[in-house]
C-alpha cells in the first residue's frame, strides 16, 4: 500500500488489521474503521459480524456502512498514487488517484476527497455505493439508468427496480445480496461435486496405471515363458530329428547288411556252380570208360543251393519314419505346452495357511497350517459357526474375491481325498454337497485309484498315473477352476464357464483315518518351478 504524506498522524491513515493505508475504508457503528477487504475477511469466520477493535456487533449483520473518513483523510488517503489494475477517479484533473468508491448512480468511481459530497450531500448519501470497479455501465440497467441491485429468477437476469415494474412484473426476483448466496452455495456444492469427480478419474487413473503395470508383469512373464518354451521346442525338435536321421541311418545300414550277406550267398554259389561246371567239362573230355561212369551220379547233380527263384527282393522302404517321429515330435510338444501353461499359471502362486477354526474336530492340522490329517480322535474345540461339523474339511485363512490365484497340495501316500475351491456360504454345520450348484468346485480321489471331478454328474478322471501333487489354478474373473499333476505336469480337469459370486475358500479334505490306511496328511506345499 502507499504511504501517506506526513500532514495528519499515521494512525488516523493506517487500518489496524493489515497496518497500511486504508484501501476502500468502512466505518463502522463502533466509530471503529478499516479497510473493506479486511472487515470483510474477518466476518467472513464472524457469524456475529463483530467489531475486529472492539467485538462490538454490527446492527446491519455482516454489512457495514460506508461512512467518509475526515476530509483531510480522505485527501490523504486518495493521494495514493494508481497501482496495476487499480481504478482512478474519474474527476480528478490532475493527476489521476486512486478510486476509493464507485458510485453505481453516477456511474462514476471517486478518490477520497472527491468523495466526501457523497457523505455530506442527503441525495448523494442515499446512492449506491461499492467498491471500485472499471466497468460500471455493465452495473447499470441500460434501459432505466439504475443500479442493477434485484435479479429476476423468471428470466435469470439481473434488472434494476423499474424493470419490476414493466418488462419484469409479477416475476420472482430477490436481491443480488440473496441471489449471490444462493448461487455461491450452488457452486461451492458444484466445486465439491467436482473435486469429487476428479478424485474418482485419479482413482481411474492409478487404476488403469495399475492395470497397464500388472499388464506388463504379466506380458514380460508370458515373454520368459514363451522364450523357455520355444527354447524348448527348438532343443525337441533337433532331438527327434537327430533320432529320425538315426534311426533311417540304422534301418539303411541294415538293409545294406543284409543285402551284402545275400551277395556274399550268392557269389558263393556262384562258385561252387561254377567248380562243378568245371568238374562236368574235364569228365566229358575223359576217354575212360570206368571213370566217367563212376563219377557220373556224384557229378551229374547240382550242388546244394537256396532255390532263388521264389526269392522277392524288395527295396528298403522308410514309409512311416517321419510320420512316426512327428507323431513323438506331437506328444512331446503337448507336453512342452503343457509344461510353459503351468509356469504361467504358477507365477499366481499364493501362499495359504489352514484356519483351525474351520477344521472339523476330527482333524489335525500342523503347527505352521500347512499339513492336515484326520486322527481319528475327536478333540474338544469350540462349536464356532465357521466350524465344519460333518465333513472332515478344512478351510484355508485365505480367501479371494478376484484375480488368479495358483497352490499346489500334495497328496502321496494317501487313498481318499477331495481338493478344490467352495464358496463362503457353504454349509459347514451338516451335509457338505461337493457340485458346483452348490458352490464347489472339487475332485476327489476313493478307493485308492478312482478320481472323479465332482460335478453333476461326476466325471470319472483317466489318470496315466497316480498324481503325488495336484495343483489348483482359479481364474475368479474368467469363472474357471482347473487342477493339474504338478510333477507330472498332466491336465487332469478343468471348470469352465463359472459364476462366482462370493469370495472362495481353498479347500482340503483328507478324509476318514480309515483305520490307519489313510493317515497319510494333505500338505500345502511350496510351488517348485518346472523346468
């Protein structure tokens, strides 16, 4: 703020909330005055509307009323000098001061000593007088000259006091003041709706940054597996192709073999065919009677060979060596593919502890949770309502709303046992219905080697061998429950296409002790990675 000259004291100047020279003074009843801006901001936490000097209360509420200071005050106050964006008066002559007040009936904005008419003269006293402001015709009715004071809710405009007696008769209309209110509640509850919409898009926004960041976890994942996987690939497919030219190398040197053991057959009996035609030409030639006719029966005969005529030579033929090697090539890259589906899937791994106050009193669980058997005592344990009181069941701590979760349960040395994911609400106090309509989703296996997926109906399971751990993939959002041999790296079942609408419990059932033939626990192991 300007400084004052130095021909009154500065306290008659200097307003006592901020200290500097008065910018718009008010006056109030208390004979107290300030700076508008400032009374205005201390009411503003004043609902009383109270002197900030003095705590006296304003009769007007939360107005003051616009008195002139002294006219040598006044002077003083308008000499300050017109800063940026500051109004000037629009009387001075000279040097252009500081407007004090705008008058919205003169249309006209005043310093201070120009001013002073307007708390001394009773018509000018009565003119509406607010801060000072640059555009005052925009403040004036254009049509009647008058201050627009009164807004008119029919039409949404604003209008002076004539326009309610022609153009805007019998409309609703209230004061600014009233109207400012109202529209100042609308747009803080406007500013709120707002702010609350746009902390929702940031939610959106970290949401859809999550989900791009989960997204490249998941592609980089899919990237390593699929890089094992052709790696793989690749090292199988040189394998059965260095076996088929191996096995075609083997086939052809026996062929060759055995075709130079009938060469080597026959070029012998070439030879004794041949001695025998020489034998037969020299005892032709011979003149001795005796001789001739001894030798003949020995000599007149072929000697012993294989009789090559009903002999087929057939050439070597590799007719089904390749298809045979594609064939092993086939089921080896379905086991590959098999085994880079459950790398993927046990990058979900999660990890799970059993709840003992879900565990039927019959079973035992281990002191880490991670092993549970029936022991064929039962123990007194509180009938809790989360307990199962029929089914030898268990529960894990764990529970999942969304997203895949993969783990794996090993089960060797055991004949009876049922492993999957039910609902929350299953029934835990009678008899526990394993069918997905009821919420569960399971394979079990009874009598040692007869595995069945508990649907409706049961689907009995082709197992190539007994599985020593099953590992349990959920997919929540896709509906889908599937189990594998985890060491086998076998597909056992798949649940496809389910509704999942509660949170789903891991679940364990190492069945009946069975008189000690299956005693052997379920035990919630750590995922090894394949390789």
């Amino acid at each position: 703020m300007a400084s004052p000259s130095s021909l009154l004291p500065e306290e008659n100047l200097s307003c006592s909330t901020c200290l500097g020279v008065f910018t718009g003074p008010v006056n109030l009843p208390c004979g107290h005055n300030f700076c508008g801006a400032c009374v205005a901001t201390r009411w503003d936490g004043d609902v009383q509307s109270r002197c900030p000097a003095c705590a006296e209360r304003s009769p007007a509420g939360r107005e003051s009323r616009d008195d002139a200071l002294t006219p040598e005050a006044a002077q003083r106050v308008g000499d300050a000098a017109v800063g940026p964006g500051e109004v000037f008066c629009h009387v001075c002559t000279g040097p252009k001061r500081k407007a004090l007040k705008s008058c919205l009936e003169c249309a006209t904005s005043f310093c201070g000593a120009h001013l002073e008419p307007h708390h001394r003269a009773p018509g000018l006293r009565r003119h509406k007088l607010i801060r000072p402001e640059h555009d005052l015709e925009d403040r004036v009715c254009e049509r009647h000259g008058r201050p627009l004071e009164l807004f008119c809710k029919t039409d949404r405009t604003c209008v002076c006091e004539l326009c309610t007696e022609s153009d805007h008769r019998d409309h609703a209309v209230a004061p600014l003041e009233e109207e400012y209110g109202a529209r100042k509640a609308e747009l803080g509850e406007t500013a709120s709706e707002l702010e609350g919409m746009i902390l929702e898009r940031r939610r959106r926004i970290e949401e859809i940054k999550l989900l791009v960041e989960l997204g490249r976890e998941n592609a980089d994942r899919e990237e390593a597996s699929g890089a094992w996987f052709f790696t793989a690939l690749k090292l199988s497919v040189d394998r059965y192709r260095a076996e088929h030219r191996e096995r075609i190398r083997e086939e052809r040197e026996s062929a060759e073999k055995r075709a130079e053991g009938l060469v080597g057959e026959l070029e012998r009996e070439i030879e004794k065919l041949a001695d025998r035609s020489s034998e037969l030409k020299r005892l032709s030639l011979a003149e001795d009677h005796l001789h001739l006719l001894r030798s003949f029966q020995s000599l007149n005969a072929p000697p012993p060979t294989r009789d090559w005529t009903t002999f087929e030579l057939s050439r070597p033929s590799y007719a089904g060596t390749l298809r045979r090697a594609l064939a092993l090539l086939e089921e080896a890259l379905k086991t590959k593919l098999l085994e880079a589906e459950l790398r993927i899937l046990q990058q979900h791994e999660v990890d799970l502890t059993l709840d003992p106050d879900t565990a039927n009193p019959y079973l035992t669980l281990s002191e880490d949770g991670k092993q549970v058997y029936d022991g064929d005592v039962r123990k007194k344990v509180p009938d809790n309502p989360e307990r199962f009181s029929k089914g030898a069941c268990v529960f894990t701590k764990q529970s999942f709303s969304r997203g895949r979760f993969y783990f794996e349960v090993g089960v060797q040395g055991k004949s009876c046992w049922t492993l999957g994911v039910v609902r929350e609400s299953i029934n835990r106090k009678g008899d526990v219905i394993l069918k997905p309509e009821y919420g569960c989703w399971t394979i079990w296996l009874r009598n040692g080697n007869e595995y069945q997926a508990l649907s409706s109906p049961f689907v009995p399971l082709s197992l190539r061998a007994k599985p020593q751990k099953v590992g349990v993939f959920v997919d929540y959002d896709e509906g889908l429950v599937s189990f594998y041999d985890a060491e086998s790296r076998v597909h056992i079942h798949s649940f496809t296409g389910c509704a999942f609408e509660e949170p789903l419990y891991p679940f364990l059932s190492p069945s009946l002790n069975d008189g000690g033939k299956n005693s052997a626990p379920l035990i919630i192991s750590p995922v090894s990675q394949t390789h």
